[in-house]
C-alpha cells in the first residue's frame, strides 16, 4: 500500500487516531486469498457530515430488465483505492500500527447492452479503474449476481445461496443461527413464507431470550430448509404489462406475492410483531394489504 501511494506516513501530531482490523478476503470459490486492512473509523463517523449516494435496490433494476438479452458484471479492482480523497479529509483517516502511523491518500475500503458497456469501459479508462479479471462475467446469457441468477426474461436464487443454506447444520449457538437466517433473507423476494416459517427461530436471537434449542425449532429448521429448496423461477417485472397484488396473514406473519399473468414477480413476508399478532383476524388482514401495498410501492407507482 505505501508502494503504490495509497497510504502515507505521519510524522506530526492528528487530531485523530483510527484503529485498523484486519479482515480475509475470498475469491468465487470462497477460498482466502489475502488479508485486507481496514480503518475501525467508528468514533470519527460520529462526527462526520455525509452526503449519501442511495444505492439501487434489486426491485428498481428488475424494471428495466424486461427484454434484456446479454448481462455483464464488472468488479472494481481495490473499487475504494480509485477515490482521491480532498486535502481536508487526508488527516482524518490516519490510523495506527506497531510499524507507525500513515494516512490514507485514497477511500479505505445486445446493440444496448454493446452501447451501455462501451460507456462503462470508456468511463473507466478515463477515471484509471481497472476491473478484477476473476470477477469479470461479460455479455452473458446468465450471470450471477447479489444472490440472484439473472437470465432473460426471469430471474432465480442462486445456486449457491441455496446450497450453503441446505449444507448448514443446526445451529449451535445464537451466532451461527444469526448467520443462518442472514443466508435465508437473501432468498425472501422468492417465498412468502420464509418470514414466518423463521419466526421461531428469530425469537432465539433476541437479546433478553436464552439459547436453548427445542422440538419447535428443528421442525422450524426444517421447514426452511424445505421451503428454500422448492423456490422457482420468477419473470422480471414487465411495466406496461397488468399487475395485481395477492396478501395473506397468519397468527404469526404476513405474506405478498406479485403475480403478472400466471407467473410472480416477487414475493414478500413479514414477522408479526407481540403486539401485531393480537390483533384480530380482519385486522391482520388488514394490515397484510396495507404492508402489501407499501413493499411493492416501487413496482406500483
């Protein structure tokens, strides 16, 4: 890093003085191949104006895949090491090592698609981003990409979200159970049941709640390992085709699909909260369309 100019070294006194972690870093086949550092900036950020970039959610790039033929996905090699940081903000990240202290110079960590990829490219030649070979997927008929499985026309969960979901065994402690549910809620825009199948389990990861696993949560386990099993293929959303929304509410969740035609769209599902589950029955219906309507909101309006 001091090599390539990314960090510096600080000789004079900073206002402020970040620690650094240390965290692995893993190739597609999940194998360690380097070992990153990080600032723990938990302090400064407290202190720190931003001015956020909204990141666009799966929902809002589902709508413009309808008759999408070809799909390219691109890795910024070292992404945040291609972001100069200004001179007022070169002391703010200053940080500490038994060797030291340095300063980061950069941020710590078909014929359309022919068109928009030539502007990727054009735009990354000229801003000096170079993109990791090993993650290059380019003018795919499928590709994989943030938990989906993108083909034309329809999209599925990836295979091996599914697969390291179905390969978990029970959980042993809260830990690992946090790590299976946080598998389980990549895959919820495919089932309206996941939410409340998980229920159970979830109430084991509550903070005043003591670990102790019963009969209840294996059937629990199961069930979501049975239903992330079975999940099918959804149609990209489609706005000029007819759109309808399907609600449905249990003691202990609420569930929505968004069918177009014969084939779904999206599915969600929800928790009841203690005080949702007493609601009575219309009530929850109720609440079913209303939450119903909010979730799709993006693909409604």
């Amino acid at each position: 890093m001091l090599k390539l100019g990314v960090i510096t070294p600080v000789e004079k006194p900073t206002d402020w003085v970040n620690s650094v972690v240390l965290s692995e870093t893993t190739n597609n086949k999940g194998e360690i191949v380097k070992v990153r550092l990080c600032l723990d900036p938990r302090d400064l950020n407290k202190w720190v104006k931003r001015e956020h970039c909204r990141t666009r959610t799966i929902d809002e790039v589902v709508t413009e895949l309808k008759d999408a033929k070809f799909f390219t996905v691109v890795d910024a090699r070292k992404g945040y090491w291609h972001v100069t940081l200004d001179t007022e903000s070169l002391y703010l990240t200053t940080f500490r090592t038994p060797f030291g202290r340095y300063r980061f110079n950069r941020l710590p960590f078909e014929e359309e698609h022919d068109a928009n990829l030539a502007k990727l490219m054009e735009r990354a030649h000229v801003k000096g981003v170079v993109f990791n070979r090993e993650k290059l997927q380019f003018k795919c008929r499928e590709v994989s990409f943030f938990a989906q499985y993108w083909i034309p026309q329809d999209m599925k969960p990836d295979n091996k979200k599914v697969s390291a979901i179905l390969g978990m065994k029970q959980p042993e402690d809260a830990k690992s159970l946090q790590s299976f549910l946080g598998l389980v809620s990549y895959l919820t825009r495919y089932s309206g049941r996941l939410a409340t199948l998980s229920s159970p389990l979830r109430d084991l990861t509550k903070k005043d709640v003591a670990y102790s696993w019963g009969p209840e949560h294996t059937r629990a386990f199961d069930e979501v390992n049975k239903e992330v099993s079975s999940l099918g293929v959804f149609r990209n959303f489609d706005p000029d085709a007819e759109t309808t929304i399907q609600t449905d509410a249990s003691l202990k969740g609420l569930g929505a699909v968004l069918p177009q035609g014969s084939q779904p769209v999206c599915y969600a599902s929800k928790a009841l909260t203690e005080a949702e589950q007493r609601y009575s029955n219309i009530e929850r219906e109720a609440l079913g369309v209303v939450w119903g309507l909010e979730r799709f909101h993006y693909f409604l309006y």
